[in-house]
C-alpha cells in the first residue's frame, strides 16, 4: 500500500477578485497548508498569522492543488482599502 498524508489545512472558498490571493494564483479549492513555513491548521490560525503582516509584505504560502502541493508568493493588500469595498 503507498504511504500518503493526509493534508490539514485551510479550504479556500471564495476569493476576492483583484485581490492579493487572485494576483498570487490561489483558487477556490485550494487547501492552505502553510503561510511562511509555518503549518495552518485552522481559519483562525491563518487570520492570526496574515494580521501580522503589513501591508506590501511577500508571503510564501503552500497549498495543495489536484493532489500536488504548490508554492505561491502572494503580496499583501491594505486591509482598510478592502473594507472600503464592502
């Protein structure tokens, strides 16, 4: 029997169009297993570790995509500019 992992993380389900996931390549479906190196293994857990970053920040995140597990580099928007499209 092949070994496999069971992957944790964060299901992507929904992206903001223009965003910083859109213009970093992340899709809906996409399982956020890691920011930085650092595993995800919950919503909160990936909120908390976004919030410390600022704004224009690069931040490398690990999903799995089709059972493959693929890096993205994604630049940090400016929360308040996001609000005020709401």
């Amino acid at each position: 029997m092949p070994w496999t992992r069971a992957w944790e993380g964060v299901v992507v389900a929904g992206i903001v169009p223009e965003g910083p996931g859109d213009r970093g390549g992340l899709q809906e479906g996409d399982v956020i297993v890691s920011l930085n190196a650092e595993e995800v293994p919950s919503r909160k857990e990936l909120y908390l570790s976004l919030w410390r970053h600022g704004p224009g920040e690069k931040l490398t995140l690990e999903v799995m995509r089709d059972n493959r597990l693929r890096r993205l580099e994604i630049t940090t928007g400016d929360r308040a500019e996001f609000f005020k499209q709401v």
